[in-house]
C-alpha cells in the first residue's frame, strides 16, 4: 500500500489515515511503528542518553540526567534498591480483625482515609440567576466576540503546544466578563506532554480500572481529585470521561472508556464522574459521541447499526451524563452509518439535543470536523489550523444571530452554572509560572487516594486452595519471576504507553512510578519476608529461582496506544508464563497488568491469579497489598476474560463496519460459550451466602435508599460465611421475555456493600425503574415497556448467580410472578 500523507498533531503520534500504518507493529514493539512514522515527516524522538533528563514528584526543576535507554535489567537492579516510598508498619493482630488494612491505624488512615481529595463541592448556580446573567452577557457582545466561542485557537507547533500553552484553548480575550476556556487531556489525568512536567501529575488507575470498583462513591471522589487537580493547574476544561462501550476487546482506547462491556455500568458510573470534577469549576467533555469502538480505520471508518442497538447499546453512558449536566459533548473522528460524527444532523441534533435533552455545547475532537457543519449541530470547532477553520468569521456571517446566539449560549450558560466565570484561570501564554500548568499537585494526599483507587481495582480473578492472603509470610522467601515485575514506566517516547499507563492523549508519566517489585519488596520489608528474583522471561532461569523461594510471583502485562487497537488478547510473555506454571514445583501467583481483555491459558496450572487494569504509578503498592491482605480485594471485571480471542469481535479492517451482533456485545452475547472469567467476576478473601428476602412493587412497604424511586424493589442478605472480613459488590441481572428479544442477561443494578467481618450480614436493595424494564422500540422511536414474564437474578458475577425471582407485565401492569393466565395473550 502506498503511504498516505500523514498529518501529525502534538500529540506525537498521527490522527489521521493510521490504517496506512502496519497494524501488526502496535504490540509487537512500538519503536519500529514509530520509526515507521518518522519517515512519514514526524518529529524525531531520539533522545541523547546522556542528557535525558527528568524531573521528580516534588521538584519544580530538572534534576539528575537519566539514561532513558539503559538496560531493562539495569533499571530492574534500581527500583529493587530504592528505598520504599513509605514506610512499612508491622502488622498487628488488632489491625487485621478490624478489617481492610493490616498495619497500623495511622498507616491505614494514610493509605485510604486521608488521601481522599480535601475539596469541598461547589454546588450548581440556580438556573434562574444564570439565565439571566447570561441573557445579559450576549447582549453586550458583538458578533465578533460570539465567533471567538466556536474556535479553538491554533498551534504553533506541531510535537507539543508552545510553553504556556494547553492542549487546547478558546481565548476570549477583550470579552468582558468571561474567561478563557483552557483545555486538557484526559480522563485518566492531567496529561504529561514534556519532560519537564513529568512526574508533576498524579498518574492515576486508568478509568477501566477505576470501573472494576463498581463504586459510584469512588468514581464521585476521583472525579473531584481530577478536577481539583486540573484546576490547580489552570486548565478548567477536563477533556473526559470516555463513555464508548467495549465493543471490541481489542481496542485502543478501551482503558480510558468506564463503561466497559456495559452500558448499564457506564451509564451508573458516568453521573458521578461528572458530578464529581464539575463540582470544582472544572467542566467535563463526555467523549466520543459516538460508537467510536475502534482505532483501526477511527479516521475514515463508518460504525454501521439500527436505531435499536445505537439507543440500547451506546447511547445510555452518555445520557446519564447528560442527566448530570455536563457541560460539553465531543463528537468523535468516526462515521456512523456513513456521515461523519461531528457533521451527523440525526446524531448530534435529533437524538442529543432534541430526544436527550442535552443542553451543554458540542465541540469536534481534534481535526474531527470535515465540514461548516452548525446547522449540523456542531458548536465549537477545534482546534483551528490554515488547513481547518471551517467555522471561520466568513462562514459565521451566513449564520442568522439566533443561531450564533445558540451556539454561544450553552457555553456562557455552563460556564456561569459551574463556577467559571467567577473563578478566572491564566490567560495562555500566561499560564507557565510555577502556580500553574507546572505547579506540582502529585502530592502526599493524592499519591495515598491514588494507592486506594488503584488497590480497590486489583482483580482476584483466582485463588486455589486460598493461597491468598500470604498473612504469615514472616520468615518466608517469594521469589519475583518475570521482566515485567520490575517493568519501569517507559520514558522513550510519550506517544507510546506503558504497564501504569496508555499512550497517546492519555498518558500521564511519573518517573517515580512504583513496579511490582518496587511494592513486594516494600511489603516484604514490613512482615519479615525475603525477596529473591529473575528479571528475564527465560523459564529455565526463572525456574532455579524459584526453587530458593516458599512461593513465587510471576508477572506479565500488555500496552496500548490511542491510534492503534491491540494486535492480540494474548500477553506478550504468554509462553513465558504457561511453560512457568506447568514446571515450577512452588505455589504460583501471577500478576497481570492489561488495558483490558487478554487470554490466560496458565491459568489451570496457577494458585492464584491478579489482574489491575492499567493501575497508575501506584500499582506495586496495590498489587501487594492484595498479595500480603493488607487490604482485601472487592473488585469485579467489567469486561470478560475469554477462553478464546476468536470468540470476541476483532477490529473491522473494512471501511464500512456493520454492527451485525446488535445488542449483543461483549458477555451478552457470550452465553452459550465457556469463559475463562465471566463478566463482573471478582473473588474476595472470604465467601458470601445469599438470601432473597423480597420483591415488591414500588408502593409497597418497601421504600428505601435504592428503591425510593423505582417502579420494582427486590431486597436481598448477604452474609460474610468466611473467615476474613470482606466487600462483596452483589449484581442484577435481568432476563426479558422472549419476545423482546434482548440478551440472556442484562446487567440492571449492583450494589457495593459495606465491610462485613466474619458472619456479618446486612440487608441490600436493587431498585428496578421503569426505564430499566423497557426495550426502544424503533418504529415509534420511544421506549416502551414488553409484556411477558421477566426473570431477576442475583449473585456475584454473571455467571455466579445464586438467587433468582420472577415477575411479568402485562399491558404495563406489573404482576410479582408469572402472568395470570390469559391475560398477556
């Protein structure tokens, strides 16, 4: 094939045509992929060894030079010998009844208590006060100041904005009263575009492994972490959340995206996140309005599917982010059903504006506009370049002021409703002094909440013979087999992603970021343990050194990169760790780090298994906290873990991608297939019984907490039957009648429950509302309730379901039971 011109943003890597790249070069090594782009006339990122240089947590200047392309073993050899980042606290016997944390009170108060983000919640200006202050803004503007709202400014450069700079912006400089809207990457962080501001950030968990929480507070408490953060650093625009639903496992940007393979979970977890980072005068981005499921062919690819599938399927994510108020929609660079997204009437006019009631602005993602689209519904294009300034001063001209007034006035109107126009930020290029885009907010207290959400996110996907937690490890060696124990973060280019982190838009970087080793090491140190390890993937010498330890931990991981979709499920040191597990002769745990779905065909031959999804520059931390029980895990999967990639949907490699599987995607349309983890799995320390109590209407005695609302209750106990204290996060899932031909299972409530030590019960409550009972109904384009017989169950994953109850609707009267005889016929 011959290559395309490639036109490059500063984001290091390309945005457009990157299907004229080799797509096999994603996994296997992204130098080579990058050496392919570099004769495409992108920037160099060779970087001289000797003068690399990078800047630490809590320095403001650069400090001693790093040798960015030293050996893997070498950096391995140096993270072992660095001094823990906090120090280890014995356990004691009082601290492991009273529950998650063993070590002492203050150690596990640092750990999780205090580190939650100390902002306190800005609520909403009432509608009536903005409606008028905004009504009195636009009459004092004249046509020209209007038009500097629907264009973002232009770059100077093409690897990264001009210091002072964010990633993207809308000056709004002499119109009085408003402030300009500085923007930037992502929902996983404050992105890290430059060597000087690396490690100045909070690397975070990414947001799928935020989602493997099922926990709408913490996703609520990250979310004012990040807009704290963000506005610390002047920026009051966070280019996030990322709402697509998990089509394909394969794809690139999939970590950043919470919904995971639900739109049920994307759509609990998405109010939160808004909630949460626009509560500190920072407005978020719900992104990328819509289907955008791949990276292969994301420029020029069209994702083809009925009006069912798009509302049932894609839809919801967004609209619960909607009925938090979010401030902004980004239309994403793909087409659906063959026009591009940020030009698609039906899309951005019909269904978001008019059926979803969406009242904030639409603005492109970066390059995504290919037309003067606003009667389109396109508001704001970004950014601006010579080449792209389709809502230029000439084409706003042929614009009627009503129109150009309402493509302004969802701007004013978020800006006044959250905060912003009374909290000004720097005016670019003003914005590069140390109290902003390079102030340090990677502080104590986010680093310790970064450690909880990352230590709340490590799966137990297995855990024979209960092996875990090594609670008496005093005195015992484990042994650490594997490259990717001690995996540093990757400093070689930030277009490329790493174990802690994805590439491209959502990279954060911080050079102090802790492996696996780093944390084993570290924990080892508190309860007395020793550490022996093998930073190779060769087996035999793994083996030798396993035979020195009492238990060994091998690990593996896989990267991902925005423009590329993963080459494989498969890890990259898959054959290391099945040729591992089927000769080592000591208890094996393996340790996975992935962007999301792999296969783990070692896993007959393994004790125990941990998978973290892309955990930050906490990871090693968290991971031993699992391994030692100085917490204990609670965290289920949002995306299923297959026997067989073959049996999941890959990448579309043609233009024209048809949604053919409907409403089935990923574990809804997976029932009749062996799995190696089931959707929503997640084990914990100890076992749980279940015990349904009741399922009544909505008028019934039964009104509390979540059914407060809801058209159908269904109450349920659970008990702690083990012996350790533990979370368990109980799942809903309803079956429809047949006739409404929906998935087997659809995921329609969780809830997370509290602490519960050893026999412990406590009472849980699904609330059913009636939206959650409907199906779309494309014909009449309205949703509507079925009639037939529904079926509830409940357990602990998808597949682990251990109560189960039956009701049914008839003519849109709900009957508890089958339906009377006759009457739905």
């Amino acid at each position: 094939m011959a290559r395309q011109p490639l036109r490059c943003l500063f984001l290091s890597f390309c945005l457009e045509l990157a299907w004229t790249i080799p797509f096999k070069c994603q996994e296997s090594g992204s130098d080579s992929c990058f050496s392919a782009l570099e004769e495409a006339t992108l920037p160099d990122f060779e970087v001289d060894s000797q003068s690399l240089s990078l800047i630490a947590i809590n320095s403001a200047r650069r400090v001693a030079a790093v040798a960015a392309s030293a050996a893997a073993s070498a950096q391995q050899q140096a993270a072992a010998a660095a001094p823990p980042a906090h120090t280890p606290v014995a356990p004691t016997p009082a601290d492991r009844e009273d529950g998650a944390f063993v070590g002492s009170a203050a150690a596990a108060a640092a750990l999780l208590s205090g580190s939650r983000s100390s902002a306190s919640s800005t609520p909403p200006v009432a509608k009536t006060d903005v409606e008028a202050r905004v009504t009195t803004l636009l009459a004092t503007m004249s046509r020209t100041d209007k038009y500097k709202f629907v264009r973002g400014n232009p770059y100077l450069k093409a690897v990264a904005p001009p210091e002072g700079h964010y990633v993207g912006e809308v000056n709004l400089e002499g119109v009085a009263g408003v402030p300009p809207l500085n923007m930037q990457d992502n929902g996983n962080g404050f992105r890290t575009l430059d060597w000087d501001s690396a490690g100045h950030a909070t690397s975070w968990p990414c947001a799928l492994a935020v989602a493997a929480t099922f926990s709408t507070e913490l996703v609520e408490a990250w979310g004012k972490a990040l807009g704290k953060e963000f506005r610390a650093k002047g920026a009051n625009v966070l280019l996030g959340p990322g709402l697509n639903v998990h089509r394909v496992p394969h794809g690139g940007r999939n970590v950043e995206y919470l919904p995971g393979e639900s739109p049920y979970l994307g759509a609990k977890l998405a109010g939160p996140y808004v909630k949460g980072v626009q509560s500190q005068h920072v407005l978020a981005v719900m992104k990328h309005f819509i289907a955008n499921s791949q990276e292969t062919h994301r420029d020029t690819g069209s994702s083809n599917m009925d009006r069912r599938t798009l509302w049932e399927v894609y839809y919801p994510p967004f609209q619960a982010a909607i009925d938090a108020g979010v401030a902004c929609a980004m239309c994403g660079y793909n087409k659906v059903n063959g026009i591009y997204s940020c030009e698609n009437k039906q899309m951005l006019v019909d269904d978001l504006r008019d059926k979803m009631k969406f009242d904030g602005w639409v603005m492109s993602d970066w390059f995504a506009a290919h037309s003067f689209s606003a009667d389109q519904g396109l508001d704001q294009e970004m950014p601006t370049t010579a080449d792209t300034n389709y809502f230029s001063p000439a084409n706003m001209d042929t614009l009627s002021d009503e129109k150009v007034d309402s493509m302004v006035r969802p701007i004013l109107t978020k800006m006044a409703t959250y905060g912003l126009l009374d909290d000004p930020v720097c005016v670019p290029p003003n914005c590069s002094s140390r109290e902003q885009i390079e102030v340090v907010t990677n502080d104590k207290n986010t680093t310790a909440f970064s450690r909880e959400l990352a230590t709340a996110s490590v799966l137990l996907l297995q855990n024979k013979g209960k092996v875990l937690p090594l609670r008496e490890a005093s005195g015992k060696t484990v042994a650490l087999l594997g490259s990717a124990c001690g995996a540093p973060a990757k400093v070689d280019s930030f277009a490329t992603g790493d174990l802690y982190s994805m590439g491209g838009s959502g990279r954060v970087y911080d050079p102090n970021t802790v492996t696996i080793e780093t944390g084993i090491r570290s924990a080892c140190q508190a309860v007395g343990c020793t550490v022996v390890s093998e930073a190779s993937d060769i087996v035999d010498a793994a083996i030798a050194v396993s035979e020195l330890a009492d238990i060994a931990i091998a690990c593996g991981g896989s990267t991902t990169t925005e423009v590329f979709d993963r080459m494989t499920l498969s890890l990259p040191q898959e054959k290391f760790l099945v040729s591992l597990a089927s000769q080592i002769r000591k208890p094996l745990i393996t340790v996975t780090m992935t962007p999301g779905s792999i296969t783990t065909p070692w896993r007959e031959n393994t004790a125990a298994m941990l998978n973290i999804f892309l955990g930050g520059s906490e990871t090693g931390h968290a991971v031993a906290n699992i391994i030692f029980g100085f917490a204990f895990p609670a965290a289920k999967s949002p995306v299923t873990f297959p026997v067989s990639e073959y049996d999941m949907t890959p990448p579309c490699m043609s233009l024209n991608c048809s949604y053919d599987e409907g409403l089935n995607v990923g574990f809804h349309g997976m029932n009749d297939k062996d799995v190696a983890f089931p959707f929503g799995h997640g084990l914990s320390f100890t076992d749980f019984d279940y015990k349904l109590i009741d399922l009544a209407e909505a008028n019934s005695a039964i009104q509390n907490g979540e059914c407060s609302q809801a058209h159908l209750c269904l109450t349920a106990s659970i008990t702690n039957a083990g012996d350790l204290p533990g979370i368990e996060v109980a799942q809903l899932y309803l079956g429809y009648p047949e006739e409404a031909q929906e998935p087997p299972k659809v995921l329609r409530g969780f809830v997370r429950s509290s602490t519960l030590k050893a026999g412990e019960s406590a009472d849980i409550s699904f609330g059913l509302l009636e939206r959650d009972l409907q199906v779309f109904d494309p014909s009449s384009e309205t949703w509507k309730l079925p009639n037939g017989s529904f079926k509830a169950w409940v357990g602990s994953s998808s597949r682990d379901l251990r109560l189960t109850a039956e009701f049914s609707i008839c003519g849109g009267t709900l009957h508890l039971g089958p339906p009377p005889a006759g009457i739905c016929q």
